[in-house]
C-alpha cells in the first residue's frame, strides 16, 4: 500500500503579530500559497471537538464542523493564524456539541451565507441553532456536489437510527487523485455497509468518533486503505489503543491534532504536501511552530 515519497522542507512564510482576543499574545500566520487549481484541507488542533478548514486557491473557504464551545478561542486563533476572514458554509456532519458547539459564533463573526447540514435533523438544528434567516441545506444519502472548483463531493451515509448520532454524515471528497473520507460515526454495522456497497479507496481518512474504539475496524481500514489518518481530540476521551494499534499494524501514516498540532494538506492534482503547526507558548511571549512537510506523488 505504501507509496514512494519524498521528503524535504517546506518553506512558508510566518509573520508574528498580534490581533483581537490575543493582544497580550502574539501568534503565527501560515500562508499555504494556493495557486489556483490548488485545494488545501486544514484540520485544527482544538482541545475538544472538530474543525476542518478547506480552502481552494481561488480564495473560498468552507468549515467542517465547529468544535466545542470549550474551544471556541483556539478556533478563531486558528481561522485567523490562516487568515481566514469569511467563511462562505459551513457543512455539519454530526450534531453532538463536539461538532456544533461553535456554528453560532461562526455564523454571526465570519459571514456566513450557506449552512449544509443533514436533512434529516434540518429543522431541529434551524430550531436549535437559530438558522431561519440562513440558506440552511440539508444532504441525503447519495447527495453529490461539486463544492468547490475541481472537488467532487458525494454523501455516502447518513445515521437514521441512534438517537445520539442521528443524522450523522459519511462524505466522500474527491480532488483530482486525491480522496479523504470523511467519517462521522463509528459504527461496526455502518463500516461493513459501506464496505459493502462502496468503492471507499481514499488517500486521506479522517478517523470518526475521536478514534472510538466502536468503529475503525480492521476490513474497514484494510478497504479504505489510507496513506493518511487524521484524528481529531475529545477532551478526557483518550483515542482507542485498538484503534491506534490497527492503524499502525496496516502502516498509515497517523497524524493526531492533540499531539502534532494544526495539519494541513495541501492537495496539488496527483500529489499533496503536509504540514503541521503547532503554536507554543514561550517565555518571549509569542508562538514558535514546528512544520514538517511531506511530498507523496501516487504511482
């Protein structure tokens, strides 16, 4: 399964100044350099929940899911530190607060216009949320778009059973060679489904449920068959040793926020680059980031 690669250093621009909330601190600013055929996916390193950032090179943005409302100042550190100053939708891909607790504040601070969620909880999360004034949309299973230029999107599954999760979403993104799965459940039931009935090859997973021990298993992963797992940090909620364990044993390259920091993909047609960033407090008082970037070209 291992492709070639070849690693080197990215070089990226990072400017320390100050801003908003963090006038008494200093932070990084990352520019990814999208030209403009170019598609990055951006997965934030929140103490609790998820937030995923794609960004086209023709300067639209889009938010996967909104963290905890725990998290809500490393999110807008983080959106600003990519100099993110409008978002044009957000896409809701499971209703638990890990997932929503911020969609309100981004709404209201980043413009907004366009809010994806699924339709089978549509009218409970306008209600909920307070959405009536918004172009709210709600996905189906075999839901299929084209998000943004070049990025073919389709809706793999959508949760109809468990009360917790209902409405949970399953998408698959495809730009050019490159595919990430986009997992928001964990479910054994739901994972044979779709190996069932799915082509589900993909170069990026996004692990669901924090890396829960009630999915990820191992027909799953040997099907999906990632050079990439990404998976994302539930506050006092420690990833699965199983799930880690498989991950490793079937040689995919893990990347955890809680321990990495920000990671960026940024998608070329046939191959990507990643880097991750991680803000650190010093004793001069501003953030220091560790990147470390890799090229793989598929073959």
């Amino acid at each position: 399964m291992r492709k070639y690669l070849v690693l080197f250093m990215l070089v990226i621009q990072m400017i320390v100044t100050p801003y908003g909330a963090y006038a008494d601190k200093e932070t990084i600013e990352v520019d990814l350099n999208l030209e403009e055929q170019d598609l990055a996916y951006t997965f934030f390193d929140l103490s609790n929940g998820e937030a995923t950032l794609l960004q086209s090179g023709k300067g639209q943005n889009i938010l996967i899911d909104t963290g905890s409302l725990e998290s809500q100042e490393e999110l807008e550190q983080r959106l600003k530190m990519y100099h993110i100053d409008f978002i044009d939708t957000v896409i809701i891909t499971n209703q638990t607060e890990e997932y929503t607790g911020n969609l309100k504040w981004v709404i209201n601070n980043f413009n907004v216009q366009k809010v994806i969620v699924p339709e089978i909880i549509k009218q409970q999360l306008i209600s909920f949320h307070q959405l009536h004034d918004k172009d709210v949309i709600g996905w189906k299973k075999g839901t299929t778009t084209e998000l943004l230029p070049f990025l073919k999107t389709e809706v793999l599954y959508v949760e109809e059973r468990d009360i917790l999760d209902k409405g949970a979403l399953a998408i698959v993104f495809s730009y050019g060679k490159q595919t990430l799965l986009y997992m928001g459940i964990a479910d054994k039931k739901v994972e044979k489904e779709l190996v069932d009935s799915h082509q589900l090859k993909s170069t990026i997973l996004k692990v669901a449920d924090f890396g829960s021990e009630k999915g990820t298993t191992q027909p799953f992963l040997e099907e999906v068959d990632p050079q990439v797992a990404i998976l994302f940090k539930k506050n006092g909620v420690p990833v699965s040793e199983l799930v880690l364990e498989r991950l490793q044993e079937t040689w995919i390259d893990i990347y955890q926020t809680s321990r990495l920091g920000t990671v960026s993909i940024k998608c070329h047609n046939d191959d990507y680059e990643i880097l991750t960033v991680r803000p650190e407090e010093e004793d001069f008082s501003f953030g220091l980031a560790n990147n470390i970037s890799k090229l793989f070209k598929n073959n």
